[in-house]
C-alpha cells in the first residue's frame, strides 16, 4: 500500500531468518516530519497525569511515547498490582487499563480504584483486545469511563480524556 517492499531470507531449518522491510524515503520523511509537528502542536486542555497499564510492556511503552510527544506525564504498569501500586503514588487524571493482566485483571483495578477516594475522578480507560458487548458491560460494571477495543489511535484516547490536539499536517500512518 505505500509502495514498499517485504523480503524474507533464511539458509536454511535451525539458521535463523531475516526480514527486510523497505519503504520509500518519502514515507520515512513525512513520517518523521509529523512526529516533528506532533512534538510542538498545541495541546487545547492541560497536559495530564496518565498511567497506562498493559502486560504487553511494547505496547505500553509505545503509548506511553506517543502520549509524552503530546504533553502528558507518564507512568507505566505491566500487572494489575503494579497499577494498582503506581496509580497510589502518582494519582493519574486517565488511566488506560488492559483487561486481561496478570494477577488482578483490569476489571478488579478498575474496581479497586474507584473504591478508593481519590479514584472517583479519574477517567478510567479499558483499552483491551476483549470487545464483545459482555465485554464493555463488564467494564462500565467495573467502574470504567469508556471501553476501547485494540487498536486505537492516541487521537482518540486523548480525545476521551477532554484532550483535543491540534494538528497542521497529519503524519503518514505506517
């Protein structure tokens, strides 16, 4: 679709494998280009306090970038008790919970920080590959604001949490 190429080589069973992929350099600038844009856009509300929860430590800490590059104070968490420790100390403004992490699921954070008192006004974001209609009932049951299902853009996320941003150019989507 943007007019690259996949070359896939390997010597043989047991020697390994490499992957080449190539774009054209004018992708690779435009992309560049509105990270560049991304990184000095205006923000229309306050930057906030978020913490993104997500076994998939990638996953999390790509969001995690993405939403810094718009302004946004950052924590990360890869379990359920770990988000439920760091949001304690950090007390977010959003937090974007993964349902199905280890040892407390996001339904049970979600649930055990809305029982604490400076849990209520959190936005709570279920950003999960779980998107079933039993799915967002269990979510909104739990006490989130908004059930997301993967992937989403960080546009619409902020665009949850009362953050509108600004764009000149949109970047090319990779």
């Amino acid at each position: 679709m943007h007019g690259g190429r996949v070359e896939a080589r390997s010597a043989g069973v047991g020697q390994g494998s490499e992957f080449i992929v190539s774009l054209p350099g004018s992708l690779m600038r435009d992309t560049r280009k509105g990270l560049e844009e991304r990184s000095s856009d205006s923000i229309t509300a306050a930057s906030l306090r978020v913490l993104i929860a997500d076994d998939n430590q990638d996953g999390a800490e790509a969001l995690g970038l993405l939403m810094e590059i718009y302004g946004h104070e950052v924590h990360l968490a890869h379990s359920g008790a770990e988000a439920l420790e760091v949001a304690s100390q950090f007390r977010p403004d959003v937090g974007i919970l993964d349902i199905g992490m280890p040892d407390l699921d996001g339904y049970e954070v979600a649930k055990r920080i809305r029982h604490e008192a400076w849990g209520t006004p959190i936005t709570l974001i279920a950003l999960t590959g779980w998107g079933q209609d039993n799915d967002k009932r269990l979510a909104h049951a739990a006490g989130f604001d908004h059930h997301v299902t993967k992937p989403a853009s960080p546009e619409h996320l902020c665009a949850l949490f009362g953050v509108r941003i600004n764009h000149q150019h949109d970047a090319a989507k990779v």
